[in-house]
C-alpha cells in the first residue's frame, strides 16, 4: 500500500513573487531513487544565499514552476534507496546542508531527497552538550550551523594554511553567522593565537564571549583607524596571516601590506562576499565585477580567494563532535513555526540577526 503524504514546503517563483507555503502529494515509497534517502525534516535554517538566489531569478529567464528555500536541515531518515551506503539507516538522525542554487530541492519542505554522497555535508547528530544546548530542542539547534560552519571550516583548511598559537587572523564581519562558527573553530579546534574581530559597536561584547581576543568597531569612526589602534596597540605591529571577510567590505585593498603578512609566507585575503555588502534579494553588478577583477589581476602582489561553502562530510563530523564537547556552540537568533516563513525572511532580510534564522517544520 504506498503511503501518500502532504508535503508542505517555503518556495517562491520568481524575483518579484513573494514566498509562499505550498503543498503536494507525494508518495513516499516511490518518491525517491535507489541512490537516494527520504528525510523527514524538522527543522531548517535560511541563509543570505536563499534570498541571492532568488535575486537572481528573473521571470523572464525561469519557469513559472515553485522554486524551494533552503539549505540547512535537520531530520530523520523515513526511507533509502537499495544502493545507499549502509551507514544511512532508515531512523537515523541526520543533519546537513545543500549545495544547490536552485531548484525544488530546499530544505524548507515536510520531506526532502537526496543522494547523501553528492550531497555529502550530512552527518549523523550527536548528543549535544547540556552545558550549551540551552532551550532549543536538539533539531533545531544541530539545523542551525552546517552550511555556515563547513564555510568557515573550508576558509581555515582549504588554502594550505597552518594556524596554530603564533597565528594571526582579521575577521572583518565578526557578528555573522559564519564567523561566529569560524572564531569557534579557529580558537577551539585549531588553537589559533590571536583573532581580531571588526562590529558594530553594540556588538562587541556579545563577540567578545564566543573568543575574539580583540574587536575593533566600524561605526565610531573609519574602520582601518578602528582596526589600527588594535593592530598597535595589541598586536605590537604583527601582521595577519589572514584577512577574512564574511560582510563585503574592500576599505583594506590600498593599505594591505601594512597589515597582512607578505603573499611569500602563505599569507591570504579570503572574502566570502565580495567588495561590497551585498543586498539580499538583489544583484550588484559592480560588486561582482570588482570582486572579479581581483581575482583575474595577474599582478595582484597579495593572496585573495572568493571563499565558497565547501561540502564535506568531515567538516560535518567535527561540527557535531564539537558540539558534543561543548566546544562549538552555533548561534541561533530566532525561531519560527513554519507557518510564520514570512516573519523569519523579514528577520533575515533585517541583516541584524545575530546567527540562524530557523524554521521549525515538525516535532
Ligand atoms: N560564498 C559563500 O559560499 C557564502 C557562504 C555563506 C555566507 N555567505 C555570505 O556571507 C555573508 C554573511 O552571511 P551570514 O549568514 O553569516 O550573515 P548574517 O549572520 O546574516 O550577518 C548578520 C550580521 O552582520 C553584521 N553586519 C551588518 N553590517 C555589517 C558591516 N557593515 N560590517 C560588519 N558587520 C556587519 C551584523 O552585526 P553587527 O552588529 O556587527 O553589525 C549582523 O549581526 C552574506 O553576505 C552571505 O551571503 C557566502
């Protein structure tokens, strides 16, 4: 007898549509390929990216078919194909993110496929530490943090760099949810020395609990001045091995070499964004181009890498392994039935969360 069930998902069709919660019938016993397992969502985590994406679907290019958000989830395995590997079991507690742009596949659905080895940033939850698991429930919580922490992870171990005590590291954009996860992993796993930070004045002891040595604001005044003081101050003139930007900022590029150690000692600016903050929702053209431009000039004298979520299974396992010692605790800025999406897309669009916006989708 096959099991047909509602399937509610958060989609959108174009860059003009408003999001919307839709539903169909699918049926779970023919739904998926032999490659692929069933997840029944209970929670999943908006990213920029979700609003980028759909920016950049212009309704004279797409279908008008509804595309779905979502990378993030959590859930447990309902159903898997013949030739998944045997450590995907039906019962198991799975948390992940997608590498997708767009598509119907988000995770802000009752129910979602995939192959767990192309979209291999899935791991099996662990128990999460009481000390920091606070009054989220553990859905929620392990939903909170694959994409940005595997971010995070790929910028500190994708670039050949070591880091350890001597090491140096600027975050430009220390309140977001990619560095909250990225300071986590740089002080708590890799044992780097020193990690400044750069928010916003309110900010600042709020970053100073998750491990920043040292925060520099930039809104009381030009932020190289803001970051100078520090540089002077408490670094005694040391440079970075690494500039990270995770909110699109280029104030560093005409004065680079005063802070960043020279491109012969492996050194690297790393931007996840670009040189502008991006609009969510929205594409800037000039942004890309410039971001592009850096990254084709020949005779560019630094390192610099636009940084991507980088998928990877391992990344996931020292996520929850971490989480499990109390090590890294994902920052979660608000919580939403899944029925109130449009109250948790403004809060997103607010760009003053302070870590994930989560959609619970089932108990
Ligand atoms: N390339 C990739 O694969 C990739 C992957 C993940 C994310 N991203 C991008 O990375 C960015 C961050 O994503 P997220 O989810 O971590 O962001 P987020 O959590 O939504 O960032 C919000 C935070 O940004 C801070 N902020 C706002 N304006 C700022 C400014 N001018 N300077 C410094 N900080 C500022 C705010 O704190 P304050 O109080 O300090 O202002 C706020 O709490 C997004 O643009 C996203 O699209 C890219």
């Amino acid at each position: 007898m096959p099991e047909v069930v509602t399937c509610r998902s958060v989609t959108y069709i174009n860059n003009k549509t408003a999001a919307s919660l839709t539903q169909e019938e699918i049926d779970l016993d023919t739904c998926y390929e032999d490659n692929e397992i069933v997840i029944h969502v209970h929670a999943a985590a908006f990213n920029p990216v979700d609003l980028l994406s759909q920016g950049f679907m212009c309704s004279y290019l797409v279908s008008s078919r509804p595309k779905s958000y979502g990378r993030d989830y959590s859930g447990v395995i309902v159903r898997r194909g013949k030739n998944v590997d045997e450590k995907w079991q039906i019962g198991d507690k799975v948390n992940g993110a997608q590498a997708f742009l767009v598509g119907q596949s988000g995770s802000m659905s009752d129910y979602l496929v995939l192959n767990p080895s192309k979209q291999c940033s899935i791991s099996h939850m662990k128990p999460i530490n009481q000390d920091i698991q606070g009054k989220y429930d553990e859905f929620t919580f392990d939903a909170a943090w694959p994409l940005v922490f595997c971010t995070a992870f790929g910028i500190l171990t994708n670039y050949g760099q070591k880091f350890g005590p001597d090491s140096r590291i600027l975050v430009i954009g220390a309140s977001t949810a990619v560095s909250n996860a990225f300071v986590q992993i740089a002080k708590n796993y890799m044992n780097v020395g020193t990690v400044v930070g750069v928010c916003s004045s309110k900010s600042v002891e709020y970053n100073k609990k998750l491990g920043f040595d040292y925060l520099a604001t930039y809104d009381e005044g030009p932020l190289i001045e803001s970051v100078a003081k520090v540089f002077l101050r408490d670094l005694q003139k040391e440079k970075f091995d690494l500039i990270f930007d995770s909110v699109g900022n280029n104030d560093f590029f005409p004065v680079l070499d005063k802070f960043l150690k020279p491109r012969s000692q492996n050194s690297y600016y790393i931007t996840i964004v670009g040189d502008g903050k991006l609009k969510y929702g929205s594409f800037s053209a000039m942004g890309t181009f410039w971001m592009a431009s850096r990254i084709l000039n020949p005779f560019r004298s630094y390192n610099y890498k636009f940084g991507l979520f980088s998928p990877s299974e391992r990344a996931m396992e020292i996520g929850n392994k971490l989480i499990s010692e109390g090590k890294y605790k994902p920052a979660i800025d608000s919580v939403h039935p899944i029925e109130d999406f449009k109250e948790a897309i403004d809060r997103l669009s607010s760009s003053r969360a302070k870590g994930k916006v989560v959609l619970k989708i089932n108990n």
